[in-house]
C-alpha cells in the first residue's frame, strides 16, 4: 500500500508541476510599448502586443523582441568632403522608433547598426551637395535632407526615423585659422561702419542744430525788428500826438488878448535874434525908420524869419 500510495502521489507531483510549465509557456505579458515576435515551428507566427496573450505550449515561442519606444542612437565622428573640396569631421544624434517589428525583424539582420550606417553614409553624401559656409548656415535643411533620405532608404526595414541632429561640424586647422581671420576682418568691417555711421549721424545732428540755430536767430531778429517798428511807430504817434495838443493849447491861447501879445513878445525875439544872425554874416545892417514900432518889428522880424527858412 504504501508503494502504491508514493506512486499515485508523485504521479499527481508530476501532473501538477506539467501543469504549471505548462501553463507558464502558455501565457505570457507583453510590456507597454513593446512587441514580441512567436515563431510557431521556426516560421513567424504572429505579433504581441501589450497585455496578456496565450501560446501553443512548446511549440510557440518568443522569436524577436522589438521596443517601440523612441531611440536615440549615436553616430560616431566621421569624415566627409564639402562641395569645395573641404574635408569635415561630422558627428550626430539619431532619432527613430521601429513601426513594423516584422520588418525590423527580418527585412534586416541588425536594424540599429543598419540605420546608424545609413545616416552617414547619408550625411557624406549631403554634405557633398554643399559648400563649407553652408554646412553652418543651413544646418537645418541639412539635418531635413538627411533625414528625409534615410526614410525612403529605411523604410523595407520598418523603421521610422523622426529627426537627426549634427552635434559638431569641426573642419582642418588651416581652415579654422582661415575662417578666424575672416570673421575678424568681417568684425573690424562692421565695427568701421558702425563707427562711420555714427560720424555721419553726428555730422548730421550738428549740421541740424546749425540750422535750427540759424532759423530761431532769424526769428528772434525778425520779432525784435518788428517790436522796434511798433515802438517807433507808437512813438511817432505819441510825438504827433504832443504836438498836436501843444499846437492846439497854443491855438487857444492865441484868442485871447494875452496870447496875442505872448505872440508878439515871442516874434519880437525872434526877430532881434534874426537880426543878430544877419549881423554876424554881413557887416552892414540897414535898419528902417519904424524899427521901433512893435507892430512893424514884428513883420519884419516874420519876413527875416521867413528869408532864413528859404536859405536853409
């Protein structure tokens, strides 16, 4: 009996751990964003992707693994030749992520390294489009071009190449040397024009404030000849104006009987100082007989005066 009981009991041994095997290579977890190739007899059977999946026992099994994440490979330092026959050492970053596993599988032995020498292969032949000054200004389009080649190159292989980086472009010594004493001519260059520039403005601004200057002094005179006008005028009128009133007030006075002889008073003067006027330019003075009489003093004192104005 007991024989028997230890055989029935490792036979149920036996039937549980096949069915565990059996059970573990039935199932199977496929990561996130990963995808595993079954080959059922050495022949692609089917793709997983994430999540639970089932297998044929011992006759399915895992043929390939393939991430479909985003990679970023390295491409090694190399040389290449410009359209200017300058040699380069170029070196990159490649950016790609496997869309088909069947054909990263087996349309291609080893996609990572079939890709990374494709891009520089690639990149020698863009590089060879271009002249050395452009491998620097149109770093983009270069990465573009590049990129745009190795898609229709890969694509058999099932691998998608999202973009390439250039991380250095380092040309021969004589060629950097050269290129620093251009970019210090082209410094020097726009250091004497900024400078002549600045001259210029500066010739500018003065030749300006000249003219301002000369403007506003024009004004300035012109504003003082036209406030000294209005003064004179203003003056002349205030002049014209005290004669006026001086003439009038005399006019007045005249009518009346003390006017008339502050009138003749005044004429009397007059005379004898127009009679002592023609003794100094004649020797000789005659002198009429009515010379004493007021009345006649006075005509003749208005005729000499009136023979002096027309002399002068």
């Amino acid at each position: 009996m007991d024989i028997l009981f230890n055989y029935i009991l490792r036979t149920e041994v036996f039937i549980l751990v096949l069915a565990i095997v059996i059970l573990k290579k039935s199932i199977i977890f496929v990561p996130q964003n990963r995808a595993y190739l079954i080959e059922r007899f050495g022949k692609y059977q089917s793709t997983r992707e994430a999540g639970l999946n089932f297998l044929v026992p011992f006759i399915d099994h895992i043929g390939a693994d393939r991430s479909l994440k985003e990679q970023a490979v390295d491409v090694p330092s190399q040389s290449a030749i410009t359209k200017d026959n300058i040699s380069l050492s170029v070196d990159g970053v490649l950016y790609f992520r496997v869309l088909d596993p069947y054909k990263a599988s087996y349309g291609v032995d080893d996609y990572v390294f079939a890709v990374t020498q494709l891009s520089q292969t690639t990149m020698r032949s863009e590089l060879g489009k271009m002249e050395l000054d452009k491998t620097f200004e149109e770093r983009d389009a270069l990465n573009t071009n590049i990129v745009a080649a190795i898609n229709d190159a890969a694509s058999p292989w099932g691998i998608q190449v999202l973009r390439y980086e250039i991380k250095d472009i380092v040309p021969p010594q004589t060629v950097m040397e050269a290129m620093e004493t251009q970019m210090k001519a082209e410094r020097v260059k726009r250091a004497q024009i900024l400078e002549s520039e600045g001259d210029r403005q500066s010739a500018i601004n003065v030749a300006e404030g000249q003219k301002r200057s000369v403007v506003l002094k024009a004004e300035a005179e012109k504003e003082e000849q036209v406030l000294r006008a209005e003064g004179e005028a203003q003056a002349i009128l205030a002049v014209a104006a005290a004669q006026a009133d001086a003439l009038r007030q005399i006019g007045e006075a005249a009518d009346t009987q003390q006017g008339q002889k502050a009138i003749q008073l005044d004429l009397a003067t007059k005379a004898i100082e127009a009679k002592a006027a023609i003794a100094k330019e004649s020797s000789v003075v005659l002198l009429p007989d009515s010379s004493n009489d007021p009345s006649s003093l006075v005509a003749q004192a208005m005729t000499i005066i009136s023979s002096l104005n027309k002399k002068g």
